[in-house]
C-alpha cells in the first residue's frame, strides 16, 4: 500500500508554499479526462510552450494533449496504427504516442504519481528535501521536471552511456546530475548510487521507480483510461482485443495492462526485453541499447501473476528500423512498398523503445496466429526527439542510408519471426517473481512478507493500492482548496 499518513506541520507548510509559488495540482480524474481541468489553467496553457517550465504545465500530464508544442490544449488519445503493411503480422497494432507528454515521455506521469502524493500527505517538503530520480532515462528526466515545476531541487541519475540528448537536457533542469557507469541495462550500478546519497547526511528523498508503487498505479489509472477510450473506437463489431505489449523496464507501463485485464479478462499481459539481457525469458544477464527499459532484475511494482507472455527482442532490430524510419531513402522505401505516406511521415513518433515494443508486438501476433480481426496495443514511449544523435553515430558507424539497406531493413521486418517468445505457466511467472528476493530482499532491504503478500495475497495487495487514486485525489482536491488559487 501507499503510506497516506498526513503530517500536518509540514503539509501546511507545503499548502502556503504553493500558494506563495502559485502552484495547484491536477488530479488523477483529471489527468484521464482533462475536460475537467479548470478553465483557468486552460488559459495559461494557451501561452505556454509544451516542454515551458511552468507549473500550469502539470496538467499536460495526459495522453490527451493536442500536438502541439506550443499553446496547445486537449483533444483525443494521442495514437497512431501500424498496419500490417508496414509490420508484416496480420493483426492491427494500436501505439500510443507518448510525444506530447512535457519533456516528449510518458514517464512524467508516472514521476507525478510517485512524488504528488508526498507533497499533500505533507512527506515530503519541497522547500529543503531534495528529490532522488535514479532512472535509465526517461524517468530522472520527468521527475526533474516536475521537481522543477515545483520549484524543488533534483538529482537525476542515469547510466552514462544514454543518448546525449537526455543529459544535455538534464544539465539544464536538474540541480545535479549523475552519470553512472554502464548502459541501459546497468540497473545495479544506478542503486549503487542511490545507497552512497543516502548515507550522505543530505536531507533527501529517493523515489525509485522500479519499487515505489505511484508508478504503476499512475499507469494503471490514467494509461489504462486511455487504451480504454480507444478501444471503445476501434473495437467494432467483430474484432478483438488480443494483447497489451510493454517492454518489461521499471514495471511502471505494465500496470495498464493490469486495467485493461479487469475491463478486458481475455486479453493478455506481454512483457518485453532485449534479448541481450533477458532476465524474465532465461534468468540472462548482458548489455543492450533499446533505451529506456532497464534490466538484469525483476521490478519490485511488476505483477507477475497478471503476466502471460515474455518476448525477448534482439536490439539491432530496432537499431535497423530507427534508420529505416527516419532516413528519407528509407521512407520512400516504405511508401514505395505500400505503407501509407501520411503514417511513414509519423515514424519519427516512435523511440527505440517505442520500435522494440513494436517488433514484441508482431512476435506475439505470429506466435498467436492473429488476424485482421484482432487489434493489440502498445506504447511508443518516446520520440525521435530524444535519438537524433544516435541516427548520427549510426551512420558514421554503417556508412550512408542507401536503397540497398532499406531494402534488407524492410525484409528484416517481414521476417520477424516468434523466437524467443514465451508463454507462462504459473510456475513460470512464479519462477520470475522469485527472482525479486534476491534484489529486493538481500540487495535493498524490503520486507520478504510483502513480496509473499505480492504473490499469495494477489488481489488484496494490488488492487487495493492500485484504488488508492481515489484518496489521493480527494487529498489533492483538499490541498488545492486550501491553496485557493483556482
């Protein structure tokens, strides 16, 4: 459960410094239907740049923000449809866009689920405390945003091998920033990192993403909402709901699969991860470059029970696509064979991660043997925003983009095939629960009656915490009475 214990000295000192900052928060309700945002906010949000750091920007933490940079308000699910002419599987793959997130991600929202409860239980104090964002990347990089937002100091930490467009960012938002050694699989290291500040003296508050439970529940909350609200669109008579896909990462993104499982109970809960680290297919262990998923541990917020599949993705796969994607030979390959011009103009909507979810996606529709009357969902994490200089280092690595590779990169994906997929048994996802003792237990010390509560006390434990939002909202709708600025 989350800890919703008010501490009254340091929440009305929390209520008169966002009142003095001009700061009011948004709820969970209205991050899953920003209609109901007030329309004072809305008219600030018409002179504020997507990515401004400005404190109304906190209600753009939606997956329904109009695609804009500038100015923008809210409109339908951001989305786009892989088609099977461009993916090859015969089933539709539904993306959702997580571009027009402030800061071009979707983890902003799952930072605002992990930090906004400390500030109106009053646990966490803005004004001295600083907040701990150990990430792979696109995590520390929302919560030092929202941390500025709020206009409290932040320590990003990420793996130093992360694309520069992350940490040139971050140089500028974030208090401090820590590179530590490795890639994106280099989990350890980060928690490393995270035991030294603590035993720093610093006054300072770590929220780790892979064990603090807003996270997933933010995705369960407001992700779920919005893979709902698509489906009532496209789910016409006829077709199915076969699977949500998510790469494995901190767990967080999962937790809409969790929803979709209540509201959808055929459906199933796929997994991915890079082949090169495949820690839930074989207990593996290595170095990838499908940024922003993590590795070589299991979540401490991942729910095994509700989890049926685990595909594994070779990460040149995906290194392949991105230039196919984006170089202008590799587009005009892509319309050349058939792929609609006005969606091949939208691949730079899709980040590594987002291509390798995508490539999990059509492992899991061949292995399944899905038609045209079944529709999967998955997330495009992040953007092309974020991996320009890594379409630079690929081609001073690989020479030039010539028809030739486009070609051979087509073919790539029209021959995924259903290697290293798994389907699990109970015993299977109970062997992959197991594995969090010996990181969460021995290595972080949590409490191994919880982590048999996770497992034997399923339902209890999740689904009562995942309910939580509803406090957490009637705590954020008092907190910004009292702030009285809307």
């Amino acid at each position: 459960m989350i800890d919703l214990t008010i501490h009254s000295k340091t929440l009305e000192k929390n209520i008169a410094y966002c009142r003095e900052k001009g700061i009011t928060l948004p709820t969970f309700a209205m991050m899953k239907n920003p209609d109901t945002v007030p329309e004072k906010i809305k008219d600030q949000l018409k002179n504020i740049g997507l990515w401004d750091v400005h404190s109304a920007n906190l209600y753009r933490i939606t997956w329904n923000n109009e695609s804009k940079d500038r100015g923008g308000l809210f409109g339908g699910v951001n989305h786009f449809v892989l088609p099977p002419e461009l993916t090859g599987c015969r089933a539709n793959i539904i993306m959702l866009a997580g571009r027009w997130f402030p800061t071009g991600a979707h983890k902003v929202g799952a930072t605002y689920g992990c930090l906004a409860p400390g500030l109106v239980t009053g646990q966490f104090d803005p004004r001295k405390t600083k907040a701990v964002w150990p990430s792979t990347g696109n995590y520390c990089r929302g919560g030092a945003y929202i941390s500025a937002l709020l206009a409290c100091n932040a320590i990003a930490i990420l793996p130093e091998e992360m694309s520069k467009e992350r940490f040139e960012w971050l140089s500028k938002i974030a208090g401090q920033v820590i590179a530590t050694p490795g890639c994106e699989s280099n989990v350890k290291e980060i928690f490393d990192k995270c035991w030294e500040l603590k035993s720093s003296g610093e006054d300072l508050k770590i929220f780790n993403q892979f064990d603090e439970m807003g996270n997933p529940m933010w995705h369960y909350t407001v992700t779920g909402k919005a893979i709902e609200t698509l489906l009532e669109q496209y789910l016409t008579p006829g077709k199915r709901f076969a699977g949500y896909v998510s790469s494995s990462g901190s767990g967080g993104t999962l937790g809409a699969g969790y929803y979709l499982k209540q509201k959808f109970p055929r459906t199933k809960i796929v997994a991915a991860e890079a082949l090169q680290c495949p820690t839930l297919l074989n207990n593996g262990f290595g170095a990838h470059r499908i940024e922003g998923i993590g590795d070589k541990h299991v979540p401490w917020v991942h729910n095994l029970k509700e989890t049926d599949f685990v595909v594994a993705v070779d990460d040149e796969a995906p290194m392949r696509a991105l230039r196919l994607f984006n170089e202008p030979l590799g587009r005009q390959a892509l319309v050349k064979s058939g792929v609609d011009k006005i969606l091949v103009d939208k691949l730079d909507l899709l980040g590594i991660s987002g291509i390798g979810n995508m490539i999990a996606a059509i492992k899991f529709a061949k292995y399944n043997e899905l038609t045209e009357d079944d529709l999967l969902v998955s997330i495009a994490t992040d953007s092309m925003q974020l991996y320009d200089s890594r379409l630079s280092e690929l081609e001073q690595e690989r020479g030039v983009y010539t028809d030739s590779d486009a070609l051979r990169d087509m073919e790539l994906i029209s021959a995924i095939a259903i290697d290293y997929t798994k389907e699990l048994s109970y015993y299977d996802r109970k062997a992959i629960h197991n594995l969090k003792y010996y990181t969460w237990i021995e290595q972080q010390g949590r409490d191994v009656e919880e982590l048999n509560d996770q497992w034997y006390d399923h339902d209890n434990y999740w689904y009562s915490m995942f309910d939580q939002v509803h406090a957490i909202d009637e705590l954020i709708n008092e907190f910004n009475k009292r702030v009285g600025l809307l």
